[in-house]
C-alpha cells in the first residue's frame, strides 16, 4: 500500500499539472522551468557523477535521466537496504502524530528490510514488465524512489513513492511521477493508475491533486499492528497517465 508522497512541489501556483501542460492556464514561466530541480548544474569543467549500471528489473528504464547531478535509474538488488532506510525515514517524519508512536518507534526499519530484499530478491528478469522501481540518486546517494506494480485487475498500482525529507520541494518527486506515468504508459497502454494514500497526509493528497489526480474510492485500512487508518484512492485515467509522462525529462525515455 502507498502511504507517502513528497511533499507539493510547487502547491502555490496556480492550476493543474494537465492544464500547464496543455497551455490551458496561465501561470508564471515555462512548463519546463516547473519540472527541473531547484540545483544548479555542475561547474564548467566537472561532470555530473555517474552512477554504474547494474542488474535491474528488465524494461523499466532504457537510460538515465540525468537533473543536473540527480539521476533517475532503474532500481537494483544493492539499492535494497538504502531503499528500506529512505522509506522508515519516510513515514517517520510524515505520519509523527497519524501513526501511534509505538509503532512508528517500533521495528520499523527491519519490517522494510526484509520487505525490500524479498521483492528485489529476483529483481533481474521481468520480460512481462509487470513491476517497476525507479531511483532517483545524486552519485551514490539515493534521493527518492517509486515502485509500480501491473495488478490483476487491469490497473497500475503506484505502491511506493518517497523522497529524502530535506530533498522535498526539489521537483524530484515530481520527476519520479512522470517516469513512472512513462513506465506505465509504454508498458500498459490503456490503462489507469492508482495509489492509496492516508487521509490525513494532507501534503501526500495536495501533491496528487496538484498532478491532476482524482479521488475514488475511501476505506479504512486495518493495519498488522493492529490500528485502523481511513485511506484515500486516487486514480489517473489512461489520457492523464500518457499526458504527465511526456513531461518526463527529456534525457530520458522508457524503453519500448
């Protein structure tokens, strides 16, 4: 289940992500100035670092896309236990007064151990593309991540989306967005993509709505500790999937 986004990238300005994209509202500077990081680029004469490839989950990513130094890349085996720390960092900063203390204060961090080294365990064969993990990493530091998965029921679950509490507001979660709207676009043309997401994360639902993403259903989740949270399902429609990944950067596609 996704739980935790990064926070709005740029909630103040007016109008829907769909809507800048398409040139229908009007609002300050390009399109283009809305979906690169707030970094500067690399001093003449230096390269932005580069980042080895690995063995990843097959079709999710063809090459890198590079914002300014921060790559995103598909996800690999190695990245397994960064990936878990990122994402207790994650819901500890984002659920402190939603979660009860005593889970969050918990064993959390070895639950998304062993959560992340058993799905990247066979992490090199998807010939059905049927799941996803894009990083987001500046050199050997990882910013952020999203984990996709094709369900059963025809639709993309985007079951993980993260971002380092201080890289917040930097456009990367927005980037992560549009890689896997591309993944999802490529791969499973057609279809819808959903995410779940806790009612009160009230920065979570801005930075969907923000990307033109709808409410569809509500339900209390019951938790394995033991507490019940109500949950917001939001849902992008096929056209607004395909939209929002053309605004990927443009160093990068998926593959094919």
């Amino acid at each position: 289940m996704h739980l935790q986004a990064p926070q709005p990238d740029e909630v103040g300005r007016p109008g829907s992500a769909v809507a800048r994209l398409r040139g229908t509202t009007a609002g300050p500077g390009p399109v283009l100035a809305e979906i690169k990081l707030r970094r500067v680029a690399p001093p003449i004469g230096h390269s932005a670092p580069k980042v080895a490839q690995l063995p990843a989950i097959s079709g999710c990513v063809s090459n890198y896309a590079n914002l300014y130094a921060v790559h995103i890349r598909p996800g690999t085996r190695t990245d397994a236990e960064p990936i878990a720390e990122l994402h207790t960092r994650s819901w500890l900063t984002a659920y402190a007064g939603i979660m009860p203390a005593g889970y969050l204060n918990g064993p959390l961090l070895d639950e998304r151990k062993l959560m992340w080294s058993t799905r990247l365990a066979t992490v090199a064969a998807e010939p059905d593309h049927a799941r996803c993990l894009l990083v987001a990493v500046d050199g050997d530091a990882l910013l952020g991540f999203a984990y996709l998965v094709a369900g059963n029921d025809g639709r993309i679950l985007l079951d993980n989306l993260h971002v380092q509490p201080e890289r917040k507001q930097s456009g990367i979660g927005r980037q992560l967005v549009y890689h896997s709207f591309g993944w999802a676009s490529e791969h499973h043309p057609g279809k819808t993509v959903y995410l779940e997401v806790l009612r009160d994360n009230v920065a979570a639902i801005t930075f969907y709505r923000r990307l033109d993403g709808r409410p569809t259903k509500e339900f209390m989740e019951r938790f394995p500790a033991g507490f019940e949270l109500p949950v917001v399902e939001y849902t992008w429609d096929p056209d607004i999937v395909r939209i929002l990944a053309d605004n990927r950067s443009t160093t990068d596609r998926l593959a094919t």
